[in-house]
C-alpha cells in the first residue's frame, strides 16, 4: 500500500497540451468579484479584446452599478453585471455539500462557488459554450493565451493557465514552501477555460472549490495547462480565520489528490482519512518545527499554522466520507438539473438576452450598451517574440485592437 501523507505536487495529473498554436474564440469572461470595481479593469480589457462578453457576479464591495459605469468606457466591451443575492439563488439544486455539516465549524461560508455554478447554469442556457472563469485579482499579460486555452478545450474539460505572481496556494502550503520545503500549484479556477456548452461539473461550497469542479466520476477528468496568469500579491498569515477557514477543504482535496496521484480511485473509506488526517497534523508541526526566531513573519505564521492545527482536531474521517458522499449525490442532481434547462440556439447570446436569463431568476441584472464587433474563425498563432513585452501581443490581429497604454 503507497504510504498515505502530503504531496508537494500533483502536477504529474497534468496531460501534456498537444504540439501546435492554435486559437479558438472565447465566448465569455466570468468573474465572481468581491471587490470595488476598480479590480475589473483588467477582465474588460482581456474582454474586449476576445470580443467576447464579459459576466461580473457581484457581491460584497462589488455593486452591479458602479461596475457597468466603470467599464462603459473600454471600446466595444459587452457587460453583464448581475447582483448576487446574500442567501445564494433559490431557483438553484439545492447541494447536499451545502448543508452535510449542518452548522458545524467546518462549513465554509463563502459565495464563490455559488457565483461560479450561476455562471454555469448562465452560459448553458446563453449558448456560450466556452468561457473563461476569471478571478478579480488575476492579470494575464497576454490574452491569446485564453484562446489557446480555449483551442485544447475540444479534447479537455479544463484548460488552466499558469498562475505567477503569488502563488496559489492554502495557507497551510504557503508556509510549507516558506519554511524550504517544495511546494507546488495546480490549476485552478482563478484562471480557467471551461467547455461550459458541454460540462456537466459543479464547484460545491468547500475551499478547494475547483479541484472538485475537475474531478469526475472515480478520478481526474481530462485537465491541461497553457499560458500564464499573474496573481496579485497577498499575505497568507494575516489573518489567521484564513487558515481556519481552508483546512477541511485543503485536508480533501489533497486526501484525494495524494490518492490520485498513486493510480488510486476517489477514496471514501474512514481507515484511508484516519491516516491522512494524522499525516496531516504531523506535516503542521513539522513546518512548526521548522519556523525559528529570524524566521521573516515566523510569529504570522505560527498563529496561522495553529489555526489550521485547531480546525483539524475537530475533523473526523467520517466528515471526510460523509462529504464526499454527498459530493457524488450531488453531481447526479446537478447533471439532472442542467439537461433540463433551456439552451438558446443560434450563436452566443449578447447582454440583452443574458439579462432576461437573469431576469427569469428573479435577480437583478444591468447590462452596458456597447456595441459588439463580428467575430472571426479561429486562426493558428503567430509565432512568440521573446524580447515583445507579453502584454502588448495582441491575440488576433485581424479583430483585437491593441492594449490602451496605462
């Protein structure tokens, strides 16, 4: 038996993108914002320049409103703001990982994998069937590379790109690698093309949200990577709640994955997640053990670290099993859900249509005004100049205009 415990990588699970450049149109750019608007300049220039349609989820410090006034002035960008209810949208399946920990202290309350299946059910029923879910603190300096993305999504069901900048990481991880141990990423939904005409995934409310979105039935569905996003920075120990917060999600996803990566199927057996969970609090006091007195923010990372090592006494292997249970109850309702929805025919729906989709939901929606440009069939990439500063490519020279100069 492959001994049971932490892997700094699972980037093995990984396929290989096929030879060539190609590009294929991204229909829309989805992003569950949380922040003022401001943080979306950088989505509306990437959407405008794939001419494709950009859906804001709006909640917190982001205000549908402010959003549309903000980005009415890019050229030719098509804006659909929608106000993302506090209490999650009713007309929604209602997810058995939503309510399997009842009120317990490892449930994790936060909006982003609800905005994200919105944005789902959204491109389903617009005829979008490829899109790019897109985080309010990503950049991408070259946008062609969310066409090649979007090009490998004719033989995966995801296409990540590559995040730099701050490493998208748990807290947990963070500290793992600041303490010199190796540490890697894995794709995430920060910086995702999805074949959203076809995919039948959903992202349940646990952190990790997105490893899950990837996996199917017994294991990993068909994921690759290409291009690079740069993550905005953060401090991972600033508040220890973060930690708290990710731990239940972070001991899954990695329980799970550490299992794929020795061939394994998804494990649902109480003995497998005694292990893990033991494995676990061992690999927290080791990075503990690791954190000396010139250690740079050793005393943020402690507090942090003892967060997390707080959260994990109370989870029992049975969470891990029950949770996962419902995990595959819920993919059968959320299959079911989407083969009953309407699907619009005859090309990507424009704001107008999107806003009576949003409409029937019963939720606030405003659009922008700015006229849309045609559309041309996708077209093999130029070859890349090293020394051409990345942001300033453009993806298609044909239909893409070039960057503004900030």
């Amino acid at each position: 038996m492959s001994r049971v415990g932490h892997h700094p990588s699972h980037r093995g699970l990984i396929r290989a993108p096929a030879p060539g450049d190609r590009r294929a149109p991204v229909d829309a750019v989805i992003v569950p914002s949380a922040r003022a608007e401001a943080s979306l300049v950088e989505a509306g220039r990437l959407a405008a320049l794939l001419d494709a349609t950009l859906l804001v989820l709006c909640s917190g410090r982001s205000r549908p409103g402010p959003v549309i006034r903000r980005l009415t002035g890019e050229p030719g960008l098509r804006v659909v703001a929608v106000d993302f209810p506090k209490d999650g949208v009713a007309a929604l399946p209602r997810l058995e990982t939503s309510t399997v920990l009842g009120r317990s202290r490892l449930q994790r309350r936060a909006d982003t994998s609800a905005k994200r299946n919105l944005g789902l059910v959204l491109a389903r029923m617009s005829g979008w069937d490829t899109v790019v879910f897109l985080d309010d603190d990503i950049h991408v300096p070259d946008p062609a590379d969310l066409e090649r993305a979007a090009a490998l999504l004719d033989t995966h069901d995801g296409v990540g790109l590559h995040v730099t900048g701050c490493p998208d990481n748990s807290v947990v991880c963070h500290a793992n690698r600041e303490t010199g141990q190796p540490q890697e990423t894995f794709i995430g939904g920060g910086a995702l093309a999805v074949p959203a005409g076809r995919i039948d995934s959903f992202f349940p409310e646990v952190y990790n949200e997105d490893w899950f979105f990837l996996l199917g039935e017994t294991g990993l569905r068909p994921v690759t990577q290409a291009g690079v996003a740069v993550q905005q920075h953060y401090d991972p120990f600033a508040d220890p709640d973060r930690a708290r917060g990710e731990e239940f999600g972070d001991v899954l996803a990695e329980g799970i994955f550490a299992g794929l990566d020795h061939g394994q199927p998804i494990p649902a057996e109480t003995g497998y997640w005694s292990r893990f969970l033991a494995a676990r609090l061992d690999l927290i006091e080791q990075i503990e053990k690791r954190i000396g007195p010139g250690t740079p923010r050793g005393g943020d990372m402690l507090r942090s670290l003892g967060a997390a090592k707080g959260r994990l006494r109370f989870i029992q292997p049975i969470d891990c099993v029950r949770y996962i249970e419902a995990w595959q109850n819920d993919r059968k309702t959320w299959r079911d859900y989407l083969t009953d929805l309407p699907v619009r025919a005859g090309g990507p729906a424009g704001p107008r249509e999107v806003r009576a989709t949003v409409r029937g939901f019963g939720l606030r929606c405003f659009i922008s005004r700015a006229p849309g440009r045609p559309r041309t069939a996708p077209e093999p990439a130029a070859p890349r100049s090293a020394p051409e500063a990345a942001w300033r490519r453009s993806p298609s020279p044909d239909r893409l205009r070039a960057p503004a100069v900030r």
